[in-house]
C-alpha cells in the first residue's frame, strides 16, 4: 500500500475569511473612534470595541488556518481519520458506503451537490463525545451512524476523495462514481446547465 491520502482545506478560504475578519476590526477601531475621530457615541463605541475583540479573535483563528492547513481527512490502509470529529474510523466498523445526492436552494434553483458517505457500526465505533457526535448530525442532517467524506472547500474534488476511498477500502466498500454531471431539465423545459 501507499502512504496515506489526505485531504486539507484550502488555503484561500481562511485567507479570505481572514482578510474579511479584519474588514470588520478595521471598522470597530472607526466606530470605537481609536480610527478616523471620537465623535462616536458611547453604543456606537462598545460596539466597536465588540467589533474589535469579536472579529479580531476571529482572525487569529483563520492566520492560523493559514499558516496550517487543517487536516479534514486521511485514508489509510487501517481506517479513516476524521479530523472535525478528531476520531479513527477502522474499515471494519464500516457498514457500507455510497455516494449520496443532496438538493439545496430554492425551487426552481436548484443545487445538486454529491457526498460521499460511509455507515458506521455503532456496535464497533462510539464517537469520542456524545456532543462532537450531535454537532455532527445537527451539522450534516444524517442520521446518527452515517459520516460524510465532505469535499467542498477542500483541496481534493470528489473524483479524486472516491479514488482515495477506493484505495484503501476494502473490496465490500468500495464506491462506483461516475464524474460526469446529467444535464438536469427544470419543469419549464431548459436546461440548468
């Protein structure tokens, strides 16, 4: 086997939410009046100030995203790492895995978005915390022992995350993907692609 296949999250994401994050402290120093005069109000200055702390946390968070890519996800010969979960899924606790559709937007706008998702045995695997495990659920809207391989926002597309599951899956899981999108009809006829 080859080593590992890890999926990170991309590096212009934090970046951008880094640079929006010190928009809005930038904009807490005018109203706290630290920037650009202190005709401000007393509400006008706490908000600011609320600003400055809120947001300015904030971007420390996504600098360090920046400087440290955060591991999603590694596949390996023994399992999967679940980085938002911070847990180790062995294959064997691994009931079965598919590729799963979801429909978001409003009608007739509608986003087709595919994940893959793999079932777990909860007689074999028990989530590190019950509350990590419901943020998990409240997050992707599954039922409790499904988990997503989620590949929006990452620096792996799906094609490549199924190649990877399928390396190191074992034969009874593994995944059949077709890459190429269907052009979908809307009722009044066109095309949405």
């Amino acid at each position: 086997m080859s080593e590992a296949f890890v999926v990170r999250t991309i590096r212009w994401k934090p970046a951008g939410l880094g640079l929006l994050s010190l928009g809005f402290v930038a904009l807490g120093l005018f109203l706290a009046g630290i920037w650009g005069g202190s005709s401000s109000s007393s509400a006008a200055k706490a908000i600011g100030w609320l600003c400055v702390s809120l947001f300015g946390v904030f971007a420390a968070i996504w600098l360090r995203r920046l400087l440290r890519p955060e591991i999603l996800y590694r596949l390996e010969s023994g399992g999967i790492y679940d980085g938002p979960m911070n847990s180790f899924v062995p294959w064997e606790a691994i009931r079965s895995a598919a590729i799963y559709t979801t429909r978001s937007g409003r009608w007739p706008l509608y986003f087709h978005q595919k994940h893959l998702v793999y079932d777990v045995d909860p007689e074999q695997f028990e989530p590190p915390s019950k509350w990590q495990h419901w943020l998990h659920d409240l997050n992707y809207g599954y039922s409790t022992h499904f988990h997503v391989l989620k590949h929006t926002g990452t620096d792996r597309n799906l094609a490549a995350l199924v190649d990877g599951f399928n390396q190191f899956a074992p034969a009874q899981l593994r995944v059949e993907f077709d890459c190429r999108v269907p052009r979908q009809r809307m009722p009044n006829g066109r095309s949405t692609l």
